[in-house]
C-alpha cells in the first residue's frame, strides 16, 4: 500500500509538471497580436486542471448494465470495394491534372488538334509539288524542295514568310530558326521535335515550340543520330540595319550524320570511330569515289575499275564507316542500286540531281580554283595534288 501510494504521488508530480511545461511553451509559440493570457487566468487553469486530477474515479460497469441492451443503430451504406480498375482511375485522372496540352483550338474526344499546316491544300501528299511545281508521279520531281504559293506567302507575317521561303528550299530538314536567344521550330518540324525531344507546344494556332541558344547541340545530335537532317539558321543582320523590318537570316550549316563537325555549338561526338560521308558515280566498267571525314577535315579519292559484283568497292566499304552516301539520281548502274539495298542499308542515302547538285569533275576543278583552296600564302598559282592529276588526264 505504502508503495502505492508514493507510485501516486510521483505519477501526479510528473503530470503537472508536463502539463505546466506545455501550458509555457504554448505561451511561447502564440502571437502577441492575439492576446496572451495574464498569470491570474494559467492560475485558475492550474487549479481546475489539479481538481479534475483528484477526482474520483468512475464507477464500474455492473453486470447487469453490461447486459442491458441498447438501442440498435441504423446499418450503415456499405462500402464500395476498391478494386485495381478502380485505383488506376483515379491515378490517371490525378496525372492528367499535370499533363500539358497543346496550346491549340479545342479539339473534340477522339480527335487530334489541328494546326494551320493540317488545312493546307498544298502541303496535301497527293498534291505536294516541288519548286519547280513537278508533282511526285514526274521522274524530275526534286523531294528536298517544297512549292509554296505566293497568295499565302503574301497572307503571312514577315518573319513567317521568311520562313516557309526557306522550307521551300530544303523541305527535308528540320529548320532550326533562330529568334533572339531562342531556336524556334515550326509547323511540320514543331510536330517532329515534340514526338521526338520532348519539347512543348507553345500557344497560338499554329505548332510552335522551342529551346534555349545554348541547348542546340543537345537537340541537334538527338536529331541527328535518329536519322533527321537538321538546318542551323541564323540572323545575319541586326533590327533597323536594313530597310525591311525583318531580320536577315542565312542558313549557317546542314548537319547531318555525314557532315558533322563538332563544333562548340555541336558539342562531343558520341561515335567510337571516324564516319565518313561518301560520294559514288560510276559506270558498269567501274567506279569514282570521295570519302570524306568532316570531324577532322580529311579526304580521299580514287577511281578503280570493278567486277559484276563490286568487289572493290565493297573493300572500300568495309575499310570505313560510312554514315551518308551521295550519288548522282539516274546515273548509276543497276548493280549499284543492289549494293545500296545490302551493303548500305543502314546509311543515310541521297540521289541528287546531275550537274546541278552532284557536280562533274571539270565543274569541281573550276570551283576549287575559283576558291583558291590550293593556293599558299604567298603564291599566285596552286598547287594542285598529284591525285588530281592522275584522276582528270
């Protein structure tokens, strides 16, 4: 009994002494603007608290009120199980809460937005024409260049017409278009940076996005490396330096797998071996090739006679990792069209057109002599390489 009693004690001690201890610091944390209580008023709580400590303890339950029955409560609603389907719901519909939208006119369930370059009659496949207007069912037709007619041009904005003036040149590649700090991407490019980068729509009624100056050889390589082409436009004027109120805006460099130069705007090649871009005219009697390493600005050249079956050139091939192959459209043999099917199946191929964009040696000489390329400090004359010689007498 005598332990008990001081068990008591103690317990009670070690309550008010805790209770004081909150009542101080809650005195603390309130704010002075919502009035503190004065000592009288923690006095009386301290009595009414040592009172209702000291209070009797309730009496215990008989056996006859355990067993008086009480009033039974209405059943409840029971509750909806929660099922897998039912969780998913819920997430999904708290993710699409953060999920962005395109900026676009509302589009209906069950269907896509669309943007102005969708309702366009012209950029139809079945009525795309190229700038000479040769639809594609013409063996001329030119797939890197686009018709675009001048009523619309005259409908557009400046710096819009600027734009699809140069997509009417290189309809296949992706313009990366430079706006102050910014390289912008628009219409059929915006719809591909998006899919393809992860970038966002920006508002208005056309696609439109873009990135910051110093993220373009992040985005480019990713591009690149996934088979795209990719223009790097820039201004070449600055606001008011000319009479029109547009910037100028050149295109600075076509980046492909095969031209890549790894600039500090490129940044680091991620390859493990040197990719050549090769070009190729030859003849059922042999072949004419240039292999070209534009990460370090080395080539060579060479012209040899070949069997049925290519053999040699197939040497050459299997000697370089050859990324991009260029070829004159029409002019090589049928053998060669095989060759490309197996041999480089895998690289980035394109015909271009005779003379005009894949030009002949006597062109080639006369504009590598009109560029002084071979041409020392000092000298007037150049110094052409022995190679030249033996491959043009």
């Amino acid at each position: 009994m005598v332990w008990n009693r001081r068990l008591n004690r103690l317990y009670h001690r070690r309550e008010k002494a805790s209770y004081v201890m909150n009542l101080i610091m809650m005195r603390k944390r309130s704010s002075p603007r919502k009035g503190l209580k004065s000592p009288t008023q923690y006095s009386q709580i301290l009595e009414t608290t040592q009172k209702s400590m000291h209070k009797t303890p309730a009496t215990p339950k008989t056996s006859a009120s355990l067993k008086t029955p009480t009033a039974s409560k209405t059943p409840s609603t029971p509750r909806t199980p929660v099922t897998p389907a039912t969780t998913a719901s819920k997430a999904a519909a708290n993710l699409a809460k953060f999920s962005r939208t395109p900026s676009t006119p509302a589009a209906t369930s069950g269907q896509a937005a669309q943007y102005i370059h969708h309702t366009l009659k012209w950029l139809k496949p079945e009525l795309i024409k190229d700038k000479d207007r040769r639809s594609r069912d013409d063996e001329m037709y030119n797939h890197r260049t686009l018709h675009v007619p001048q009523d619309f041009l005259k409908s557009c904005t400046p710096g819009m017409r600027q734009w699809w003036e140069i997509k009417s040149e290189y309809f296949d590649i992706i313009l990366f278009f430079k706006v102050g700090k910014f390289y912008e991407l628009y219409h059929m490019d915006a719809e591909i940076a998006v899919k393809e980068l992860g970038l966002i729509y920006m508002k208005g009624n056309f696609a439109h996005c873009g990135f910051p100056e110093k993220a373009f050889g992040r985005y480019s390589e990713t591009l690149v490396q996934k088979g795209f082409r990719v223009a790097r436009i820039e201004q070449t004027s600055r606001p008011g330096e000319n009479k029109s109120k547009t910037v100028s805006r050149e295109v600075c460099a076509v980046i492909t797998k095969g031209t890549k130069t790894h600039s500090f705007m490129e940044g680091q090649s991620p390859e493990v071996q040197n990719c050549y871009l090769m070009g190729v005219c030859g003849s059922d009697d042999g072949y004419g090739v240039c292999l070209v390493d534009t990460s370090v600005g080395k080539f060579s050249i060479s012209q040899f006679s070949d069997d049925r079956n290519s053999s040699r050139l197939r040497t050459v091939i299997s000697h370089h990792n050859v990324v991009q192959v260029v070829y004159p459209r029409r002019e090589m043999p049928a053998k060669f069209q095989n060759f490309l099917k197996i041999e480089l199946a895998q690289a980035l191929q394109e015909p271009l057109s005779k003379d005009k964009e894949f030009w002949g040696g006597a062109k080639t000489l006369k504009q590598l002599a009109a560029g002084k390329y071979f041409v020392e400090e000092g000298e007037e004359e150049a110094k052409w390489p022995e190679v030249f010689k033996e491959i043009t007498c």
